[in-house]
C-alpha cells in the first residue's frame, strides 16, 4: 500500500471530492487508508488576510533530473566519465565541478532534487575494470576492455562500443560474471545509498534513491528508472533487480511488489523514452514478452507500477510524431526515428508503439478492450546524460556522455555507432528536467506527487504550469493572481480525473504558465485532446487556448494562430523577448464534448524561438554550421494529463 505525507491529503482530498460539484455530490471518499470528509476539505483553507496562510496544497514547484548517470554506470564509465554520485549531487544543488576533462561549470540555478539512476547491471564495475582491479583482470574479456579503454584514441571508442553492445545483450555474449559478483554489487550499491543520505537535506535538496532497469533484448529499449520513496535503511534491504534476472518488465513489476511486501517500502517506475524501442515500448494488441494478446491483468499491473513516462530527454522528444500528427506544426520537434539499438530500422507502423500521445489514446481503447487502462502516466523528463552532470539548458550544455563536452567540432562528434547507424551529436537535445507540484521538498513528498501524477515535463525551460480541470470553471477565475486556491476548490489537478459529466455540461480547464526569467516569452498554450469515439475509433485534436500578443494574431481559417515570429541572433546566440508574453492564463472549455466519449487533455506550453546549443557553440568556437544543423528551437512543456470516464 502507498502511504501519503500527512500535507498531501488536502490535495487528493480536493481533487477527489470537490471536483464532483455539479454532480453527484460525495460527503465521504476514501484516501488509502484515510476516509476524507467535506469537513476535512474545508480545513485545508482557513481563509484570513494573508492569501498565503492556511494554505494545505503544493504552491511550489520543485525541479530536477529523473534520469542521471555518473561513473558507477558500465557504459558511462566506458565511455570516460569520472564523475561519480558525490559530484552529480554537487553540482545539482548549485556548486561548481570540474567535468571529465576538466572543465570548470555550475548550473544556472539550483536544482532542487536529483535521483541519480546508474544502470543496475555491473553497478560500479566500469570503475574497477579502468583501475584494473586484480580479481576482475583474471577474466580475458575484462582484461581486453581494460587494456583498449587506457590505450585511448579510436581503441577506447570501439572498447566502448563493444562493452555497450555486450551490456545491451546486442553481441549474443553476456558481462562476465566476475563484473556482477552479488557481494560486489552489494558494496557499490551500499556507497551509493551512503552517498545519497550525505546529500539529502529535507527542505533544501532531495536526493531520491533510484537505479535504471536496462532491458535491452534485441534492441529495443525497454529501459525503466525506479524510484523509492524510502530512505536507506529500506532501500539496502534488497539489492536493484537486473536484466541478468530478466529482460521482461512484468518481471520487474513482480520484483517492485515483492519488495514493498518485504520490506513496507514504496517504489514506483518510470518508462523510458519510447523512440529506440522499435514500437514495443506501448504495445496495443500482442504482448511482445510473449507474442500472447494484452490482458485485463497486464493493464492493471502496468498501470499500478508505472504512473510515469519520459517524455524527452537527449536522445530525442517523445511527446508524439510528424506522421502520427500530420495536423500539429509542433510535432517534429527533436525527432529520433532511424532505429533502435540492434540496429533494426524503423518502420512507421511501429511509431504508435513509441510516443506519448499515441499511448495516451490507445489507452482509452485498451480500457474499453480490457477494462483496465495500462498507459494512465503523467509526463516527467530527465536528461538521461551519462556525464554526471544534469545539464538541461541550451547554454550550458555538456552532451550525453564525456565524448561529446564542449570543444571545437563537437557537433560532429559520435555519440554512438550501433552496426551503420551512426549517431552524431548535433541531434542531441539539450533536455529535460521535471516540474513538481509538491507541498515540501522531501522525498516523500515528491514521491507523493510523483504518484498521483501532479507533474509536468519541460525540454529545459524551468517555466512554471498550473493546469485544472474541472465542471464549473468560469472566464473570470483567469483573472486572480494565484490559481490554485480556485484550481483545487473548483476540479483537479494535472494527473487526475473529471469524475461523471452533469448534466449539459461540458469540462472546463483553468490553465496557466509563467515564463523562466532567464529563457523567453511564451508563445502560447494549447490543451491536446485525445478521445475514443462512438466508432471505437481513435482521435485527437490540439487546440490553441491562449497566445501572445493577442491584438495582432488572430486564429486563420483552419483555427491555427499564426507563428509568433523569430528575434533569434544566430551569429551572436541571443535572441530578444520583444514578441511573446511573460504569462499566459485562460479558462478554456472543451467545444466538442460528447459524455458518451471518453477522453484525456494535457496542456502545452510553447515558448517563443531561442538560440540551440548548437548556436552557443558556433559562437563560442567561431565554427561555421552545415546548413541542415538546426540553429534554433521552440522549448516547450508537457502537463500531466487529465482524464475523463464516462463511467466515472
């Protein structure tokens, strides 16, 4: 059983019962173990001159990296990286590091939490294999890798290449067993939890204990990142699970069950970007572990273990695809979609299988299949960078692995050679991080949040969004200065659920962005509908619900804005804030609602163009870049959906 924060029941409880208004009306829910009343509603405001007092919901956002890897990985350390969890945590918390190869850096800002998730198979043996631990230089095969990594030059690159193939199950050979020693594991794993604890300061930064499962079997990446709510003294009860156990996730979704049964602990998964899995990622009719049809228990059973999806990070955006949303001009936004890692080239049948939007309304249709909906996550982001540090911002961008830091001609670098596929690093993107509605900065809380889905995904930016949804929004609740009194009293929060329609009535959504002080303006906002309709057929459609510069741009005839325009420098990366606005805020209500037609909506915010990473390091080195280099880019964040059933 999942346990709250004490602080977190207002939320649930307002969410859960106050967004019925206008329906049937509910006296009494039950919150886990918890039985919530309107009377416990109404003590979570004591309304009195300070707006900022009395107030029992999340009014802060919290931000950090769902996915960092530092030298405990296998292929981070293969590939070079010398930072280890005491840096990567460092540096997230607003102290300056020296990278791998010696450059001084510090973010922008602090970020507020950190969950550090080295891949679990061979956890730190990289480390001992470079040092040339005696015990491990016995094995032929670590002994070569040793050898090719310290020769350097082109030796080490193919030595890298090798070692990730090996770890991705791609060269029909396994990691020698000598690298995955139980009790070896177990120290790497106890110094990682000894670290965490060091840096984890509740209220300041929150170091959340996590690792990625990396099945990889055949290529596709099947990879999930696991996050504990616990502490220490829980997590090193049972050592992470390993695709040396097993490449299936329900296998993995067993281990979480089995471990919060021994141990009273709380543990949830996040599923990795889904654009290298070749269409496995979301299955919608055969269960690829099996060649068996989905079932009711499969649906359930994802659905409980994995409230989340990683929406974007480096190796490309996930949100959704030109050709599953020919309709929406911001769809081909940091597209990955040669192959997966085998390498076995991409068809487009397999794209449905791969992106969020996709799965979000093949969910719905699996609901009605299965009863059961397997694919109800919120959006997160994480870099997924293998250098330590969590460098998200277009400015400050040190790449996926050590190979590819900052220096002249970098853009041209390998980030990595799978058979002919070759991956060059201009394609990386320069992302992302996760916004956090939470009521403190505790692991805890943050894992509370997490699981109910009050969460949203940025490419970077650290904009701040407030999306609610509900059945009695009116035009003037954009008017206040602070939303989510009236968010969480009139409907839900991102992440949650509209409850029955009353009737003649269609739902309402108070949504809001302000802008990063140190990016740009807002372009727009836009609420993304995805429902099933009476033919049991898919559909979507992307709705722009408020925009800047709102006395020249009028929607054309098709009800598409016009673009916003572009102030961007390339030749001096700067760019001026001259279009656009701060903030956006509106009350929108769906024009096209059928109650019979179950449907999901989730916000995206766009920001104005601003200069690429790719710009930053023409300028810097004073290079010349191919013209098919993209210069530019439209960061953008992703809310955590919000649902509607029409059986409540």
């Amino acid at each position: 059983m999942i346990r709250r924060s004490t602080l977190a029941v207002p939320t649930l409880a307002i969410g859960l019962l106050l967004a019925t208004q206008g329906a049937a009306a509910q006296d009494t829910i039950q919150v886990g173990d918890l039985q919530i009343t309107s009377e416990d509603v109404a003590d979570a405001f004591e309304p009195g001159y300070s707006p900022y007092g009395g107030r029992g919901f999340p009014t802060r956002v919290f931000w950090g990296d769902t996915h960092l890897h530092t030298s405990n990985s296998l292929d981070a350390r293969a590939l070079g990286v010398s930072l280890d969890p005491a840096d990567a945590y460092q540096f997230a918390r607003g102290e300056e590091v020296r990278s791998t190869h010696g450059q001084l850096l510090k973010l922008s800002r602090p970020l507020d939490w950190l969950v550090v998730s080295d891949h679990s198979d061979a956890m730190g043996a990289m480390n001992e294999i470079v040092r040339g631990n005696p015990l491990l230089m016995r094995d032929p095969t670590l002994r070569d890798w040793n050898q090719r990594i310290n020769a350097g030059g082109p030796s080490a690159l193919d030595a890298s290449m090798e070692v990730i193939a090996t770890f991705a199950g791609l060269t029909g050979e396994v990691i020698p067993e000598a690298a995955t020693d139980p009790d070896f594991v177990k120290s790497v794993w106890e110094r990682y939890l000894t670290t965490a604890e060091e840096y984890n300061e509740p209220g300041r930064f929150t170091a959340i204990i996590g690792y990625e499962w990396t099945s990889t079997e055949g290529g596709n990446n099947l990879h999930r990142n696991v996050l504990y709510r616990d502490g220490a003294d829980v997590a090193r009860q049972v050592l992470p699970y390993t695709t040396a156990e097993s490449f299936n996730p329900e296998d993995l979704w067993a281990w979480m069950e089995r471990y919060e049964e021994s141990t009273g602990g709380d543990i949830l998964a996040i599923a990795h970007n889904g654009n290298l899995s070749n269409g496995t990622m979301f299955p919608v009719e055969v269960n690829p572990a099996n060649g068996q049809p989905l079932t009711g228990t499969y649906a359930r059973t994802r659905a409980r273990w994995e409230p989340l999806y990683e929406a974007t990070q480096i190796k490309g955006d996930g949100e959704t695809h030109p050709y599953l949303s020919p309709n929406d001009e911001f769809a081909d936004y940091g597209t990955w979609d040669q192959a997966n890692l085998g390498p076995v080239l991409k068809t487009d049948d397999m794209l449905q299988g791969e992106y969020a939007r996709e799965a979000l309304k093949n969910g719905l249709l699996l609901e009605r299949q299965l009863g059961a909906n397997p694919y109800r996550f919120g959006m997160v982001s994480g870099t997924d960078s293998h250098t330590g540090l969590t460098t998200a911002e277009e400015e400050n961008f040190f790449g996926k692995h050590s190979g590819v830091e900052p220096e002249p001609g970098r853009v041209n670098h390998l980030v990595g050679e799978f058979g002919e596929m070759r991956i060059v690093a201009w394609t990386m993107l320069a992302s992302g991080y996760t916004g956090v509605w939470a009521t403190e900065n505790t692991r805890e809380a943050l894992f509370d949040a997490f699981q109910r889905r009050e969460v949203y995904s940025t490419t970077g930016p650290r904009m701040m969004v407030r999306f609610f949804g509900g059945w009695e929004f009116e035009e003037e609740d954009a008017n206040t200065r602070l939303p989510g009194p009236t968010g969480y009293t009139k409907g839900v929060p991102m992440g949650g659920d509209l409850g029955p329609a009353p009737a003649g009535q269609s739902p309402s959504f108070l949504v809001g962005a302000l802008k990063d002080a140190f990016s740009g303006n807002l372009d727009r906002i836009q609420i993304v509908k995805g429902w099933l309709d009476a033919s049991g057929d898919t559909q979507e459609r992307v709705y722009d619900v408020v925009w800047s510069d709102a006395d020249s741009r009028r929607p054309g005839s098709d009800g598409k804005v016009p673009s916003v325009g572009n102030t961007v420098d390339v030749e001096n990366a700067t760019w001026t804030n001259t279009i656009g606005d701060p903030e956006l805020i509106t009350v929108w209500e769906d024009p096209d609602f059928d109650p019979s037609e179950p449907a999901f909506y989730y916000a995206r915010v766009i920001e104005i163009p601003t200069p690429r990473w790719t710009a930053y390091d023409a300028q810097r080195f004073g290079e010349q870049m191919p013209d098919e280099m993209p210069m530019t880019t439209t960061e953008r964040a992703y809310t955590s959906p919000i649902w509607y059933n029409p059986g409540g």
